[in-house]
C-alpha cells in the first residue's frame, strides 16, 4: 500500500497553516523497566539515509528521504519529548515527518505515536492484525501478553491508522520502505526494510521486530501455534537480504558495543546480522518450549 489519505493530507494543511506545532505529551506508562528504557540517547547516523532517534532502550529510527522524513516506532509516550528532541539535535524538522511505521503493538513501541502524530500530522502505518489494536490503545486478545480484564499494556490510541498488507510499501519521496510480516512476538509484528546508500554504495536495512517469546501467565507458546510463527518469522528474518539490523530493543543489536567501535569503520554493516538475530531467537523459543514441555 501506498501514499496517503486525502483527508489525513487535508488534516495536516490546516494544522501547518496555525503555525508552529508543539508536542503535548500524553501521560507517562509506569512499568518495571520504564524509567531504564527512557534514559536519554543521543541521536546518531546508524548510515547514508537512516538515523538512530530513539532512548537507551527503546529504538526509533528516521529515515530521510528526498521529500520528507519517516520515522519507525515510538517509544513509551515519556519518549516521545526525547524523540522530537533527538530529531531537531541532528537539524530535522519533526513536522517534516510524512509516515510513521510500527513494528508492533505494545506500549513500549507504540506509546508515543499518538504525540508524534499531533506534532507531525503523518500518518500511521501497521499490519491489517495490528492496525484494529493501535487504534483503540488495547493489545489484541490474541496477543500471548494479553491479560483478560487489565489495564495492564494500554497506550494512547492512534486515531489514523493505516493498514500495509505484506509485502506493502510505504513512499515518501523516493525512499520505498517495504512490510515483512512476521508475526509471533505479536499477532500484527512487522519487519521493515529499506535501502541506505552512501558515497556510492548500497545497503539493505531491516528494522527486524521482536522475536522474543515473552507472555502473560498462563499462555502456553505450543498450544496456541505461537511457536510455529515464531520460527517461521525467525527463518523470514534470516533469509532477507540483510546487511544493517536495527531492533525494537538497541540490545539486540548490540547499540552500546557498536557505538564504541565507531573508530574501525561502521560498525552497524555486518550482513550476518540478521541470521545471527534469528538463531537467537529460536534458542529463546526452544528454551520455552522446554519449560512448557515440564509443565
Ligand atoms: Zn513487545
């Protein structure tokens, strides 16, 4: 799927001609490990078109294109500040953002999008699962961190949202960036991919989603076919062209060691990185399947 909805375009005319836009933060999420995802991060190059924007634990990454900007995921709404603060630090104009991207729908990724699309007037792009939850602010009761009857992962709602099918693109400009689906980590889980080139060479970027078999109690990965879309998610992942990862969690591309490599040339190109990311998970999915088995 491609381009946009006139009356989104419509939308966002109106609001540029009020003038200078400011981001209205929506209430923080308090969780567990919230405070240490939001540390700040400065912003960086990852390569060519593609700059990292996102916290310490929570990526968010602009891609910049001949007509506009798109950024990939949100963080947790207290990101989003730190977000636009990021944009603006490297001379971006978050109001030049033309499409946001999610890969999937849990509050730590998808938090902050309700704010950046108030600020920027882009439009929000998810898979067909993903696109019903993001915009009531509620996980899919399929999802496996579903909890019946919680408040437990709600986030602000996304009132515009539009559905990529897989294999969909989205265009800005001329950058194409194309949807993987890959679903297991949640029902609607997206892999992104895009190219970055510079000083005459190309690369492949895929913004992998989580692989990670996390649930609420109860779940059982073996029962519901989860597991079975894991590893099918985990072989896509593998088998893409795939010369820069990016993830949801800067950990599992290892953010922090590549930032000091800096010095021996760019660290982030490395095209076992994707098979790499998959041969992890699917260690992460055995090891439940494990624990479910003694269960
Ligand atoms: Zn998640």
């Amino acid at each position: 799927m491609t381009g946009f909805r006139h009356g989104a375009v419509f939308a966002a005319l109106l609001l540029s001609a009020c003038g200078e836009r400011a981001l209205e933060p929506d209430a923080a999420i308090v969780c567990d490990p919230c405070d240490s995802w939001n540390q700040p991060q400065d912003p960086f190059r990852v390569h060519g078109n593609t700059w990292y924007v996102g916290t310490d634990g929570l990526s968010s990454v602009l891609i910049e294109s001949d007509d506009g900007l798109i950024l990939v995921d949100g963080g947790l709404p207290q990101s989003a500040a730190l977000i636009d603060a990021n944009i603006r630090a490297l001379g971006f104009d978050p109001r030049d953002i033309k499409a946001i991207l999610v890969s999937h729908v849990h509050y730590d990724h998808v938090g902050g999008i309700s704010a950046l699309q108030r600020l920027s007037g882009a439009n929000v792009f998810t898979s067909i699962a993903g696109s019903g939850p993001l915009a009531v602010g509620v996980l899919a009761d399929d999802d496996p961190q579903y909890i019946a009857g919680s408040d437990e992962g709600h986030f602000p709602p996304v009132r515009e949202v539009v559905a990529v099918e897989d294999g969909g693109v989205v265009s800005v400009g001329s950058l194409d960036v194309k949807a993987v689906y890959t679903p297991g980590h949640t029902p609607g889980s997206i892999t992104w991919t895009w190219q970055s080139c510079a000083l005459g060479q190309c690369y492949d970027v895929v913004y992998a989603d989580s692989l990670s078999a996390v649930s609420a109690e109860g779940f059982r990965f073996t029962d519901s076919g989860v597991a079975d879309k894991l590893i099918a998610s985990a072989g896509i992942i593998a088998d893409l062209d795939c010369d820069i990862l990016l993830v949801p969690h800067p950990f599992f591309f290892g953010m922090d060691a590549k930032l000091e490599r800096r010095d021996q040339g760019n660290p982030f190109i490395n095209n076992l990185g994707c098979v790499l990311y998959a041969e992890s998970s699917l260690d992460w999915v055995e090891r439940r399947l494990e624990a479910e088995r003694s269960h």
